[in-house]
C-alpha cells in the first residue's frame, strides 16, 4: 500500500529494528528512480554504532527530527548513506535496492550496466538515486519520494551489520533472503 502522511509517522515511530525488517520488499524511488528496498540495518540511540550515541551535532540533527524524516551524510567523505529516522533518534540504513523503475538513468548516473551493482550497497544505492545532503531533513512524504510499504512480509534473513567496529555483533541487519542484489552475502 502507498503510505499516506500519518500513516508514515505512525510506521517509523516504532524501535529501529522492527522498521528495518518491516521496510524489506517495500518499493522506494527518488523522482521516479528506485526499487525494492532488499537490505537494511538498524541503529537506535543508545547503540554506540549510531551517530546519535553521543548526542546532537551538527552532523545528525535530521536523527533528531520526526519519525519519517531523510538523515543523509557522507561515510569516509566519499559516499553519501541514506537513514529513515524513526523513533528516539533511532534510524534505519537503507544498504541495498532490487533496481526496478529508472534503469537507464541508474545506469548512466553509474556510469554500469550491472543490475546486481547499481543499487548494491549505501554509497551505490546513492549514487544511481542521485541523493545528496541536499536531501538531509526532508520527510519521506515529500512529493519526491515514493515508498510502498508490502502487504504482506518478505522471506527476511538476519544478520550482523557491516562497516562498523562498535558493537559488530549485534544481528540488526536485514535482507531478503537469497536476493542477488544485497550488498554482501547473508
């Protein structure tokens, strides 16, 4: 189902976790470029992975705004990652997209044909989306964004996050098993 303004505060005012592995199989596109979101990772306040572990910065204010909101910064200065803010300064990493509507634009933004590395990891999914920090704040029911949540559940794996070295061990990284477009194997 599309989700409507409320119903989307409602969704993502929830713990991390659970948005995470609810948001595998949605659809979500930036100006009509975009796919079936097939892995995620969680991060709540109080993870000392999270940006917001230590309080507000400049950095990660979005993590502070409503349920819903876009949190986009640059990892190393090279790439930039996209989070769906939800409840207490908790947000969820977008880590992979199935590339389905804007192929063409995909593939010319990353310079690919590819399909299994257009969208395969943060920095990718970024770059094929074309989002920036320019989108830093902006709420996921802007007319830009598109996301539809899936009627029913997908056929979810759990797993540890990657990239990180504060608390690697917790399994709040999510996929759709045996998708070929995840960023790394499950």
């Amino acid at each position: 189902m599309t989700v409507d303004r409320e119903w989307m505060h409602a969704f993502f005012d929830r713990p991390a976790p659970a948005v995470a592995m609810d948001l595998i199989g949605a659809e979500f596109a930036v100006g009509g470029v975009g796919g079936l979101i097939v892995e995620t990772e969680a991060y709540t306040d109080d993870d000392p992975a999270s940006h917001t572990y230590n309080g507000q910065t400049p950095r990660n204010r979005a993590m502070f705004g409503p349920p819903s909101s876009i949190y986009v910064y640059r990892s190393y200065g090279i790439h930039w990652c996209l989070n769906f803010v939800c409840h207490t300064a908790s947000v969820v990493l977008i880590r992979a997209l199935e590339p389905l509507s804007g192929l063409d634009l995909m593939r010319q933004r990353r310079a690919m044909v590819n399909p299994a590395l257009l969208c395969s990891g943060p920095g990718r999914l970024c770059q094929a989306l074309a989002i920036t920090g320019g989108l830093n704040g902006l709420s996921l029911s802007d007319a830009i964004f598109s996301l539809t949540i899936p009627s029913k559940p997908s056929a979810v794996t759990a797993g540890l996050r990657i990239g990180i070295t504060k608390a690697a061990d917790v399994p709040w990284r999510f996929g759709i098993k045996g998708s070929p477009f995840l960023s790394k194997k499950m």
